[in-house]
C-alpha cells in the first residue's frame, strides 16, 4: 500500500534536524506546542487520503506505477486532473482554515517534469529519467515534499554574480565526479520541518556567467549541513500559554523555515539542473504558474471558513437579518468565489506538454493570483466589520476562565439564551487570528507574497496579454490597414 496512514506519517518525521527557534536548539519538534498544529495540518491530508468519502479527490493512480498514489505526489495526466488538484485543495482548506503546506513539491514536481524532459531533448542530459525514478520513491512511500525557490537576494539592484556575498543566491561551490558542494539559504519555506525531502530551484531568469546558480536537486529535509530557524508569526507565544482559545484556531496552523545550507553535498542522482541558464527562468515561471493556480483553491477553502465564522458571529450578536448585514455576506461569497472560478478556468483550459503531463493555463493561473492579493483583504475586512471590535479588545482566557472575574466576563459576554458566551469568544478568536494574528500568515500575508509579489504576476500578464492581436481586432472593425 502507497498511502501513509496520518499516525505513519507523524512517526516518519521524527528525525533529528539542526532547527533553532528563539535562539535556542529544539529537539523533538515534533512535540512542540508552536509547531504541533503545523503538524496537524499535514497529518489531516493523510487522513483524508484513507477516506471513502474523500478518495476521488485525495488520490489517483500513478502513470509512472499504476499504483494508488496520493493526489499531492501525481503529475497531472488530464484537465480533470488539473481541476481535482484545485477542488482538493479548497477541501483542505475548507478542513483546516489555513495553508497545509503539501502543494509546493507537488507544484516543483509538475514543473520539473516537462523542464527535465525539455532540456534533456535540447542538450542530450538525462535529468527526465532521473527526476522520474526520485519522484516515484517519493509516490511509493508517499512522502511530503517541500519545495524551495526564494533565495534571500542580498542586494536587488545587483545580479547573482555581483553580490558582495556570492551566497546571497543558492550556488553550486564545487563539482566533484558523484555530485556537488551548494551554499546558499531559502526563505518562506513553508512546510519544510514537516516534509521528508526538498526539490531547490532557482530564483530568477539567469544569465551566462551565472550557471552556478542554475541548480536544482532533491534532498532531504535534515541533510548534514542544512540548518533550520523557525519563522515567527504574529501571537505565536500564545500557543504557548495554558488555554487554548486565545489561539484562535487551535487546532492547525502552517509553517514557514528559514533554510540554510552550509556546503552541503547531493549526489548526482538527485541533480535535476547543473548550470543549464536557459531554463531557470522557465522553472521559475513553470512552477509559479502551478503555485498561482494552487492559490484559487486553497485560499477559497479558507474564505469558505471565515465567511461560515462571520456568519455565525452575526447570528450569535443577533444581527444576521439586517439586510446589510446579509448584503456583506453575499459580497464576501462573491469574491471568495471569483477567486475559484479563477482557479478552475486555469485549470480548465490546461494543456498537454510534450513530456505527456498536463498544464494549466498560464495566462489565467496568473490573473488568479493577482486576485489572491486583494480579494482575502475584501473578506477579511468584511468579516472585520461583521464581528466587530471585540476581536481586539476583549480580555484574555485567563481573564474568562478567572474564578474571580470570569462570571463577569461571561455575563456580558452573553448575547442571548441560545448563545454560549463561549462559543461567541471561541469564534471573535478565530475572526481576529485569520485576519490579524498567528493564520493572517496564511490568509493575508501569503496571500500577497505567496508564488511571487503581485509585480510578478503583471508582468507575467503583460508577457501572456498579446496586445498586437488586441489592436487588430479593433483595426478590423473600423477597417483600418491590418498592417
Ligand atoms: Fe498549498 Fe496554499 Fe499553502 Fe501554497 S499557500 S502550500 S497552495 S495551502
Ligand atoms: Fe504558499
């Protein structure tokens, strides 16, 4: 059987890693409060994978195996497939109300698999073949994969070879006969202390004189020289303290490392580029393209939650029959669901590559994404207004659950005979957290920043928009010289 159960899953993680948070070694991650729901989270995708219910959308059948793989570890073989990854992935977040961290390697995958294939066709490599037999042990033991592109960029008005630190971009420092040395760090890499192994890639577009940075690899995640510090997000302390509620959503959360790599070595079969400058870019572009369609799915699965949280506020606060009330609900499924149709156009109109796995549209993948950068913000601050500005000022759970004041909290806390001032607190909790605390990571931030800055994708749309064909269709009409 491929399928990892969740309890499988949680064991296989439990390896050492060099990781640091607040300037202190962890060991044991695995059992620490700030990043056991991160931990959660994965283990809800392994759950839904043993689900009846749920297995049309959670797996599907390996064209490299035959075997039955989990959706996270397929290349898309059809437009259905494209449109399953999104629905999946708005079930997740629709389970989990924030990012569960498994797409990145999904969407490095997809895009290796025609890179590879296109630059062993132009250049004679064999890095398809290769890429091929990694990836089915990782659809075999149905491993997390994270995937790591954004290097720290040291100073941006400068190119990779013009850096004061040549480190400041990920970079080969020696070629031996069985592998390389690499050097360099990865940021924002979200997943990575729960994922088995890493796919590396580029950053950006390269050019001659800058092959050592056109490098990409597998490796896994605790590999001897690799250090890792967690990334702090706004109230994480509060995962810290006796009570849950503060938390706001306490049972999942995501994950960002900052990843460090100190000379560390891979061997040559797990070397998916070696100075091939002429399809960074692609990889860079290929990969976002899938990550920016990832986005029409998983940020709706978690509207889809805030939205059910701002409608039951207004319920338990007695105001969800006001007609403006009900107006700024519509407005948020509007938007929430704009952002799906997004995701399912894309995938709708995908294509296939010559390596045989199917894409999606490129174009609309991006316009999806550019829409992700603002329509969170509309719902978040529409279920602002909804929950009203208790969110940020009501006292804490120690304060609630006091012996001495707490019976005053609650009683003004209550709205009516139906509403548990408890579960009122309960969801004002999770309101302020997904809009302003630990998961507006996940909603808003990464939302902005995730798979490229909005910049990235405008220019991706002014490459795609092909503005000559547009000038035509309105010389045609007004009979102007199509020249
Ligand atoms: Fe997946 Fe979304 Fe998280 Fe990216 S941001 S890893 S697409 S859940
Ligand atoms: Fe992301």
């Amino acid at each position: 059987m491929t399928l990892k159960t969740p309890e499988e899953y949680f064991k296989s993680i439990q390896h050492p890693v060099n990781l640091y948070m607040f300037g202190e070694k962890v060991e044991e991650f695995w059992n620490h409060p700030i990043i056991k729901p991160s931990i959660n989270t994965v283990m809800k995708i392994y759950e839904l994978a043993q689900m009846d219910e749920y297995k049309d959308l959670m797996t599907t059948t390996s064209h490299l195996t035959g075997d039955t793989i989990n959706r996270f570890t397929h290349i898309h073989q059809s437009v259905d497939d494209l449109i399953k990854k999104v629905k999946m992935q708005r079930l997740l977040g629709q389970q989990t109300a924030c990012c569960f961290q498994r797409c990145v390697g999904f969407d490095t995958a997809n895009a290796l698999y025609s890179i590879t294939y296109e630059m062993d066709k132009k250049n004679g490599t064999e890095y398809h073949n290769r890429f091929k037999k990694y990836w089915i042990e990782v659809q075999s033991q149905d491993l997390m994969v994270g995937g790591a592109m954004t290097d720290t960029k040291g100073d941006r008005s400068k190119r990779p070879k013009d850096q004061p630190d040549p480190d400041a971009f990920l970079h080969i420092v020696e070629e031996r006969d069985d592998g390389i040395i690499v050097r360099g760090a990865k940021i924002h890499q979200t997943g990575y202390l729960n994922s088995h192994r890493a796919i590396i890639m580029p950053t950006l577009s390269l050019r001659p004189g800058e092959e050592q940075y056109a490098v990409s690899f597998g490796v896994n995640t605790n590999e001897k020289g690799i250090t890792l510090v967690y990334g702090r997000q706004s109230c994480d302390t509060r995962k810290m303290e006796l009570g849950k509620l503060d938390v706001g959503n306490f049972k999942y959360g995501g994950q960002e490392i900052f990843v460090i790599f100190d000379n560390v070595y891979i061997p040559n079969d797990q070397i998916f580029m070696n100075g091939e400058i002429e399809f960074a870019g692609k990889l860079v572009n290929r990969f976002a393209g899938f990550h920016r369609q990832s986005y029409g799915g998983c940020k709706v699965g978690v509207g889809d939650v805030l939205i059910g949280a701002a409608s039951l506020i207004t319920e338990y606060n007695g105001t969800e029959k006001a007609s403006h009330i009900r107006d700024k609900l519509v407005e948020m499924v509007h938007l929430n669901e704009t952002l799906y149709s997004c995701g399912i156009a894309c995938s709708s109109l995908g294509f296939q590559r010559e390596a045989g796995n199917f894409e999606m549209d490129m174009l609309l993948a991006n316009v999806c994404k550019l829409n992700v950068t603002r329509f969170p913000y509309e719902i978040g601050r529409l279920a602002e207004d909804l929950a009203g500005g208790l969110i940020c000022t009501m006292p804490s759970e120690a304060d609630f659950k006091s012996e001495e004041i707490g019976h005053l909290i609650e009683k003004y806390l209550n709205t009516s005979e139906e509403t548990c001032a408890e579960d009122r607190y309960k969801v004002l909790r999770f309101i302020e957290n997904l809009t302003m605390g630990l998961a507006s990571v996940s909603y808003r931030t990464e939302s902005l920043h995730g798979a490229g800055s909005p910049q990235a994708q405008r220019i991706m749309i002014s490459r795609q928009a092909d503005l000559t064909e547009k000038k035509k269709l309105i010389k045609k009409i007004l009979d102007i010289d199509l020249k």
